[in-house]
C-alpha cells in the first residue's frame, strides 16, 4: 500500500504567509489583511470578497484550453441563461419542483428509448451527480441482484467479484473498494488494449457479480467490445448455467455511438446489457455535474434498493447516494435534447471528430509519434512517442512546454500490462473549434521543434512525471 502523503497543493500551501493583503481599492479599514487557513472574525463588504476569489482562480487554467478534461467546459449563451435562472432548483425537492421532476422523467425515457431498452416508457433510471455516481449504483444493483439470487439459492455470498479490463476509470476501483467486491482485472496487452473477451472467460465463476466493459476508455478513447464479451457470456452460460450479467460504463460513449456509429450494437439490443451509464457533463454537452443511469427494464433494478420520496402528494421511486442536488444540469440536458435533437448531436460529435482526426492525421505526419487512437470511436487521439527518437525529452517535457502556451495536455503511463508505454490524450469537446485546433497545431510543433534544439537532455525530476488522474 503506497503510504498517505499531504498533498502537493497542501504543501505549496504552507509555503505562503499565513496573512494575505487585500488591494485597497477594495478593502475597507480593518480589511487590509486577511488569515488564510482561519475564518476572519469580521465579514467583509461582497465586492471585496468577490475580487479575492476572482483574483485567486485567475492562477487556474483557462477551461477551453484544457484539452485533459471530457467535460463540458462551454456551452451556448441560451442555456447560460437558463443555468442562471435555475441554480436553485434542488433535484430531491420533487413535491415543490415537480415540473423538474417531470423533465427527468422526460429525459430517463429519452436515454432508455436512444438506447434502445425494451420498455423504454416503463423502464427505470435516475440523474446523478456524474457517472461516478451512477456506476456505484450500477454496480450496487449487480451487487444485490448476485446476493438476492444467491439467497434464493441457499449459496454464500461473502466472496462477490467484479470483472473490468486494468483501463477500467478508477471509479470502479472505488466501487469495488467501498462495496467489499473484489476486483478481478483483465490487464490490457498490445494485442488487446482493451477488455478481452477471452480474458473474461479466464476469471469469471459463480461469484461475479457482472463484467463491466467500457464504452470510451479514458486512457485511450478505445471502445471494449461489448458484443463480444456478450457472446462470450452467453457461451459460458450454456456451458455452466451461469447467468452473468453485463454493465456498460458509457461515460463518454453513451453520447457518441448513437449517433456517430449508430451500426454498432453495444446497449440494451444485447440482452445481457441490464444497465448503462453515461455523463450528461461529458458528450451529453451539459455543465459538470451531471450523470445517468438506465436499467434495461424496471425488474433489472432489485425493488430493494429503491425509497420512495413524496411527489405531488404521491410517491416517486428514487435510487441516488445524495440526497439534495443541483437540478439545473437536469433542466440543461432537457434544453439540449430540444435544441439539437438527433441531427444536432450528430453535427456536434461529429465536428468533434472531425477535429480529432485532423489533429490525428497531422500529429502521426510529423514523424517523431506513433498515433495510438486517432478519434474514430469517441473523439479523443492518443500517440506515444516513437521508440528510440530522442533520449533528450519525452512526453512530459512536451506537456510541460505545451503549457507554457496555456494548452493542457496530459502525458501518462497505460495501466498494466502496458505500464512502460507513456502516452499523450488530447480530448475534442465541442467548441474546440478547427480554427483553436490550428492554433493549437502551431503551438504544438513550437513545442516540439524547442525540445528538438536541446542539446542534451532535459534534467528530470521523475516524481512529477506521471501526475495525471484518470
Ligand atoms: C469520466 C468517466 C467516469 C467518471 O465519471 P464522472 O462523470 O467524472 O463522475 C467513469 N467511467 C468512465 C469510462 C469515464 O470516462
């Protein structure tokens, strides 16, 4: 176990004076100083608290230029308005909201019916805070839905286990960790630099709960072949009776396949695919925090986990880990359903690709990279650094540099079996437009061609390598 460390942010924290100064254009008398790590005694006049914390997140990146994340960091001024008008709304106040309610109903059965559930106007499904959210209670159904079948069956259920592929989105390890499930990693090879269908047949028995591919990996934009594990199940089923079910982590993919290969069976059109889940913050092109989970048909969803909250003097059904939350990022996925519809998405996601596969297409074209995905599953490349091109910079250096020009760009290790290989992501969102995407281009050769005058190499201090969190 690696051992507890304070934080980078925490140290650098107690580097700086325990007082700051305040700008006298702001402050009032008594105001000139404020304690950093205790409350002041006195409040201050709003402006002057305003400008104190404007001034401090100016030290943050710039959001459209941060190429890291997959989510939304813009959206149309139309639905600006509508955020403002709604940041009170809280999503668990459905007797007093019931029109915000209704909405997410609304968008539940959008999702259901676009995944193509069975029942998609009697199916179930909640709004999260993100997908991280929505996986613990996928995962929890799995986990319960196991233990109720086990219990019916006179069989133990102490040792649950869950499979995903060693690129699975740390969520998943969390869900194992703070569930008591025992994670069975398929690591990922060369040849396989997702979850193997075949790896799964080697770890899968009577105690797993459900095999969790992933629509999107965030390492590499990859989507795991959820067909093929399917197949793979349904074989293992007819060998040794064993029923195991599937969830699909569509974090980011839920919102590109449907309309960028719209051929692709992944979702509830396989019937071994009892839930998904997607991040309305990602490619659902909403504000953070938002996510969503969709079970094939209500009886998917033990009846077990379920609380009924009071709505227009009757009962809602609910199933969430908070309790209060924003309700405006529900009211702005209902606003992009309307605005774009199915064509409007796919124009979106599409340009996004388009993006990606100019940027893959010139970035492969300047020699000193091997693309690794260039944009054709979700719209985010990745490329390593040709073997045995330079010895004087790598991967790090090049984002370091990158961000002298006020790009975000992660480099980091795959995850095993491939730990040795270092990558580079760029993540296209919408509004990261061809005219940035040159800019950025630009920018990204002056990076390049500065590494490629050193004379020797770059000193390293190898602990900030590979700080990026998935
Ligand atoms: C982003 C992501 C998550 C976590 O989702 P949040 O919406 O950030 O909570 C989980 N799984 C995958 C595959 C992701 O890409």
């Amino acid at each position: 176990m690696p051992q507890w460390q304070p934080r980078r942010a925490q140290i650098t924290q107690r580097m700086l004076p325990p007082e700051f100064s305040v700008n006298p254009l702001f402050s009032r008398k008594g105001e000139e100083a404020v304690p950093r790590f205790r409350m002041r005694e006195q409040g201050m006049l709003p402006e002057t608290a305003y400008q104190i914390v404007h001034d401090e997140i100016a030290l943050d990146g710039n959001a459209r230029l941060n190429l890291a994340t997959f989510v939304t960091t813009w959206m149309e001024p139309s639905a600006d308005l509508l955020y403002a008008k709604s940041v009170e709304k809280n999503m668990i106040d459905k007797d007093e909201y019931p029109q915000t309610a209704a909405i997410e109903e609304r968008c539940v059965r959008i999702l259901a019916d676009l995944w193509h559930s069975p029942s998609p106007q009697n199916t179930i499904g909640v709004s999260t805070t993100g997908s991280s959210e929505a996986c613990m209670l996928g995962g929890l159904a799995l986990k319960r839905r196991w233990q109720n079948a086990r219990k019916r069956q006179g069989k133990p259920i102490d040792r649950p286990n869950i499979v995903f592929s060693s690129a699975v989105q740390v969520v998943w390890e969390k869900f194992a960790n703070y569930w008591d499930v025992e994670p069975r990693y398929v690591n990922i090879t060369p040849d396989h630099p997702y979850l193997d269908p075949e790896g799964v047949l080697a770890v899968v028995d009577e105690n797993t709960i459900g095999v969790v591919p992933v629509l999107g990996v965030t390492y590499t934009g990859l989507y795991e072949p959820v067909a093929a594990i399917a197949r793979a199940l349904d074989e293992f089923q007819s060998r040794t009776d064993l029923d195991i079910p599937i969830h699909v982590d569509a974090a980011s993919g839920g919102f590109i396949a449907p309309f960028l290969q719209p051929d692709l069976v992944w979702d509830f059109q396989l019937t071994r695919v009892k839930s998904i889940n997607v991040s309305g913050h990602k490619y659902g092109l909403v504000y953070p925090g938002l996510g969503w989970v969709i079970w094939r048909e209500a009886e998917d969803l033990p009846e077990d986990l379920i609380f009924r909250v009071s709505y227009l003097g009757g009962n809602m059904p609910t199933f969430a880990l908070n309790f209060s939350r924003p309700g405006a990022q529900v009211l702005l996925q209902y606003y992009n359903f309307l605005r774009l519809g199915k064509d409007g998405y796919y124009e979106v996601q599409k340009a996004s690709q388009t993006v990606a596969q100019f940027l893959s297409k010139a970035i492969h074209d300047m020699g000193p990279f091997e693309l690794f995905t260039d944009g054709s599953d979700i719209p985010v490349l990745s490329w390593r650094l040709k073997e045995g091109y330079t010895s004087n910079w790598n991967l790090y250096d090049l984002s370091r540099q990158l961000r002298t020009f006020g790009w975000q760009v992660p480099a980091y290790p795959l995850p095993p079996d491939m730990e040795d290989v270092t990558i580079m992501r760029v993540v296209v969102r919408n509004g990261f437009s061809m005219d940035l995407a040159h800019l950025f281009l630009m920018n990204f050769k002056q990076a390049v061609s500065f590494l490629d005058s050193l004379d020797g190499p770059i000193p390293h201090d190898t602990k900030y390598d590979n700080g990026y969190h998935h």
